[in-house]
C-alpha cells in the first residue's frame, strides 16, 4: 500500500486547470523527486498535499486516510506532512530557537524545555546551535533555509514536501542545503521534492516524475529518466537542461 497516494487530483483556478487528474504514490521511506518547466504545476501539487490547496476533485490519500476534501483535520494533516518553501518564511521577530520551538509547543503541547532541547540538537546537526540566539536577518539565505528545514523536522512528520528550496540562493550556498537533504534522504526519510537541481535528483532520487501541462508525463527510477526516457517531451525537456549546463 503506497504511504502518500494522489488519486485523478484536478486543481483550477476559475478558468486555469493547473493540476489535470495527477496520479501519483509515494512509498515510505521514498524520495520522489518532481521536475519540470516552471508553470506545470510542481508547486502547486505540493500545496494541495498539505491543504494549502483545495483540491477540485480526487482525493489525497496518507496511509489510506483521505486527507482532501470536506471535514479534513487540517491540523492533524500538518502535524505529518512538512513543508519547506523556496521562500523561507522565517518569523523575523523570533530567534532562531524561538522559529524552530513555536509549533512544537503549541501545536503538539511540547513542554518548552524539551522543545528547545530537541531543537538545539536538530540545529546542531546542520551545523547551527551556535545560531539559536540570532535573528533571521542575521542569517545568510543558506543559514535561514536550513533553519526552516529543521523547523519542518521539529514537528517529527511522516512526509517532508519541498518545494524548490534553492531557488532562491546564491549557487554557493545551494550545497549546503542540498547537504542536509541527502542527510535526511539517507536517514530514510519520506520526502516529496519539487527541484530544479537535476544532478542532486539523479543522485537521491528513489523515482523521478516528469510533469507537463499539469500531468505527470511520465515517472520512473532517475537512470531510467534522466538517461533512456520514453516521452518525447521529457527528451526536450532534458536537452535544453543539458544545453544550460544543469545536468
């Protein structure tokens, strides 16, 4: 039985039809991957997995519990599904330790101290506890990425989303962040991710789904994709990345 399972999933914007019947599963333990021009509807996808989205039609399977539709506990959904944006969206006001402990403890009912403990130890794994006292401004975009992953990782979800988390770096700090990811890849977590970095999903990718126009064209192991796919238009899509210089 697939962990996470998209099921004909239609998503519109009045007249725009941006996800067109996505049939898509995701195993435990799993890295998916999703590639694509921008515009297909990678991070849409992603938003309607956690309900942030509503969803036209089909429905959102977790562990074969619907989590779309009417009379969802959002909240409950969030608790197992992360997300992480390409826009950090850390609260500016908060330290770094405040950022990571905010969900945990009203969320979940955390007890402070533990919620710091346990954030300290997932910021010192990414190389940050030396920065629980800084502010986010502080911080440089790499710094504040990866503090956003370990906000996601506080909340202990089933299912890490991703949505483009370096687009917004400098290519220098793209690594770093990519880093903690095949971390947590490696460490067996259940990871959806929307990238543009072609390597970096060839390289941690479980599979590897090419979407077009709002479907997903086709989907496969990433030598299968990335080396031999069967679309014509996954082809075109992989020469013009060639051409760039991404793969």
């Amino acid at each position: 039985m697939p962990f996470l399972e998209l099921n004909n999933v239609v998503k519109s914007y009045g007249e725009n039809t941006v996800l067109r019947g996505i049939d898509l599963h995701v195993d435990k333990h799993e890295v998916v991957c999703l590639i694509g021009a921008s515009g297909c509807g990678k991070s849409t996808l992603l938003r309607c997995v956690n309900a942030l989205e509503s969803i036209n039609d089909g429905d959102i399977r977790l562990e074969d519990d619907v989590v779309s539709g009417e009379g969802v506990d959002v909240n409950a959904l969030r608790r197992k599904v992360g997300i992480v944006f390409q826009s950090f969206n850390l609260f500016p006001h908060m330290s770094v330790l405040g950022n990571v402990t905010l969900s945990p403890i009203r969320v979940l009912g955390v007890s402070r101290a533990d919620a710091e403990e346990q954030a300290l130890a997932l910021l010192k794994r990414v190389g940050l506890d030396h920065k629980a006292g800084a502010f986010p401004d502080q911080l440089s975009g790499g710094q504040q990425q990866r503090v956003a992953i370990v906000r996601a990782l506080a909340m202990n979800p089933d299912v890490l989303l991703l949505d483009e988390i370096t687009s917004a770096l400098d290519p220098e700090l793209v690594a770093e962040v990519l880093n903690i990811v095949r971390d947590l890849a490696n460490d067996g977590l259940t990871i959806l991710m929307a990238t543009h970095e072609m390597s970096f999903a060839r390289e941690v990718s479980s599979r590897v789904a090419f979407l077009h126009e709002g479907q997903v064209l086709e989907i496969g192991p990433p030598e299968q994709i990335f080396g031999n796919p069967a679309q014509e238009r996954t082809k075109e899509f992989l020469k013009k990345i060639i051409e760039a210089g991404r793969l």
